[in-house]
C-alpha cells in the first residue's frame, strides 16, 4: 500500500477502492476517513465490472471517470508480451481489467487423497470445484478456515497456474530433479507427489529462510526425498552429478500476480524487469548445465512480460543449441503446443503464468 498511500489525494484513494474486488482494505478506508474524505463511504464493490467501478468513482469524486488505464503504470503496454493475432490495446486493457479481480482459493489435492478431501471439504461445508482438466486442482469459494482442514488430510494451499508447472515438469517416478528456485517449496511438493513419492529432489534457494519452512511443509509428504541447500547460483550444487530434470521457477516482476497484490503494480518498476531479466538467463544457464543428456529443463515465471518470457528462451536457444523447445500439451485445455504456454488470468480464474519446456540432445 505504501505506493498508493504516499501521494495523499482522492484520487489515489479512488484507485485505491477500484482495485479491491470485494471491500475497501481498512488502510485506505482509515486514511480516507482521517482527512475528510468521506463521500468514500466503503461499499462492497465485487460484483461491479471495472468499468462500472471507475464511473462510481467518478461519482464519489465528483470528477469524470478514472480510465481503465490509469489503474496500471504506463510503462505497461510497452513490456506486455501480446499473443498472436491479438489487439496490442485490447490485449493490455483485458490485462488491467483482470488485475482488478482478486482470483480465488485453489488447492492441490495430494495423490490419491481425492475422496478423503472431498469429504472433509463437505463435512466442513466449504464450496468446492474440480478443475476437470487439472488432477487435483480444486477452486474454493470465498475464503474458508483451511487450517482445521488441513489438520484432517492432506492438501497444498496452491495457485492452478502453479500446479500446471508441476504437471509441464512431467517427473516420472524414480527420477532426481533440480528446483532451483525452491523458495517455500510449492513446486518441490507438487514435484514428489508426481513422482509418486520416488526419486530425489535437491531444492535450492538464496533464501535459508523459505528452506526452513520448505523443510517444514516436507515432513511426512516426500519429506525424505527432498534435499534442501542455500545456494547464491556461483558453486555447483552438486559437482560431478546430473539431472533428470532441472526447474527454474525463476524470480520475476510477478505481473501475473498482481491481482492478488494490488499494490505490487506500483512497487515494480521497468528497471526491476531489466534486473530480473539478467538473474534469469544466469539461473537457466545454470541449471541446463546440470541436466543429463536427454533430460528436461523447464523455466517458469509468474509474470506476462516479453522480455522475461519469449526473450529469455530465444536468447538461450540462441546460444545453447544443445537444447529445443519440447512440444507439450496446454495443461490448461490439452490443446497441444510447440513447448511454450501461456497462463493468461482470465483462462481459469487464477494467476497469469508462462512455462517453457526444453530438452537437451541424447
Ligand atoms: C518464484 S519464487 C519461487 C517459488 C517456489 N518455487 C514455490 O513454488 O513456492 C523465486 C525464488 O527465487 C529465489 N531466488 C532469487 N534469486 C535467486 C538466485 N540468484 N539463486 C537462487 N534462487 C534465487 C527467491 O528467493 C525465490 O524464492
């Protein structure tokens, strides 16, 4: 909140209400109130489109609309990946519109655990639906107590676009795979439950601290598969071995996110995806250096830039022609696609994506 907050005009206040699908955050409400600017009375806004909810602005502030535009930074349009055969200005605004809209709950259902958390989803009266194309991908309704139910049986707390990374990594059982971005390990899990509980995982994180509570989240699910350890992308983690599989869910402008943090679109700025974009083709050398003749390597980021997406790929395909883009089905829709998906927020209610899948030669 601390972009929104800083510059203390109404009309940051009414961008502030716009980008809350459901109520005013009590920070802007508080603030609002404390200097006088009360025709901001708190009104549930989720049901309202973006569109409706600029004109009721506009109405509080006894101004003319705020644009859709206005609710991102401008430098937007110009970092937005655009699909084929698809408007630049229309592709930016269906952006914005799905910033405004908080996505719901989704959990991932462990293996073989479907019915017992089923039941427990209806003993405790929690709206539940399958995503049908995704195992074990269920969206919730609203914003349930999930700790009681996560005492009963076993369930991740995980975005469906995280998941479909999980399921682009296709590990088969008995497999050793690399997160090298493991971070609290919402992968890393995904990965040995796909894996049957067999094979072994080595998670790696600049962070000691999501390791620890990677460690936590791992004990009786695949605990003992996993491997944690600190590593600042120099050494090699783990010198004279290679992988099946390498999975770089690399740190991102997180633009695929922004409908869950709001404030997160003015925090980020041009410079960060620049940034990010050099940690990025540095953690995917790394890790392709570590994958086995004919083994995987998947690259993911929760963000919908060009230049750390498509670019990345095709500036490291460009330089590394032992690896090609792996033709994969959409894990989304099962439409079959030549090794790069998109995520896009609208598809299914959750976080944008992109997901890249290469295989080195035999
Ligand atoms: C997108 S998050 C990973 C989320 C995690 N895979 C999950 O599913 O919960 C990116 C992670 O990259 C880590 N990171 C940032 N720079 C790094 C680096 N140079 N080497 C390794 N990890 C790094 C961050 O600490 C962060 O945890």
């Amino acid at each position: 909140w601390r972009g929104w907050l800083a510059p203390l005009s109404p009309a940051r206040y009414a961008m502030a209400y716009l980008l809350d699908a459901v109520e005013p955050h009590p920070a802007v409400t508080f603030l609002a109130e404390q200097n006088g600017f009360s025709r901001l009375n708190p009104q549930p806004a989720g049901a309202l489109t973006v569109v409706e909810k600029a004109k009721q602005v506009g109405r509080w502030l006894e101004m003319p609309a705020p644009t859709i535009e206005q609710l991102a930074p401008a430098w937007l349009p110009t970092q937005l990946h655009v699909p084929e055969n698809t408007e630049p200005s229309a592709h930016h605004l269906r952006c914005i519109a799905a910033f405004q809209i908080r996505p719901p709950t989704w959990i991932r259902i462990e293996r073989g655990a479907q019915n017992q958390v089923s039941a427990a989803l209806a003993r405790h009266a929690i709206p539940a639906y399958p995503y049908p194309q995704v195992a074990g991908a269920i969206r919730l309704q609203g914003s349930p107590d999930l700790e009681r139910l996560s005492a009963e049986v076993p369930f991740e707390i995980q975005d469906l676009a995280s998941q479909c990374v999980g399921w682009m990594c296709a590990p088969a059982p008995g497999e050793h795979w690399w997160d090298v971005c493991a971070g609290a390990g919402g992968k890393s899990l995904h990965l040995t439950d796909l894996m049957e509980n067999q094979g072994t995982i080595l998670a790696t994180d600049v962070r000691s601290g999501s390791l620890g509570v990677l460690r936590k989240r791992a004990q009786g699910r695949g605990g003992n598969m996993i491997a944690c350890r600190v590593w600042d992308g120099t050494r090699d983690p783990a010198p004279g071995r290679c992988f099946d599989g390498v999975l770089i869910d690399a740190p991102c402008s997180g633009i695929g996110t922004w409908a869950r943090n709001p404030d997160a679109r003015w925090r980020t700025t041009e410079h960060d995806i620049a940034q990010r974009r050099i940690i990025q083709e540095q953690l995917l050398l790394a890790g392709a250096d570590k994958v086995r003749p004919g083994g995987r390597l998947v690259y993911a980021v929760c963000t919908l830039t060009e230049a750390e997406t498509q670019a990345v790929i095709t500036g490291f395909l460009g330089t590394r022609s032992d690896f090609q883009l792996e033709p994969t089905p959409h894990p989304l829709t099962g439409r079959a696609t030549l090794g790069q998906v998109w995520i896009w927020p609208w598809e299914a209610d959750s976080n944008g994506m992109f997901i890249a899948r290469m295989k080195r030669a035999s």
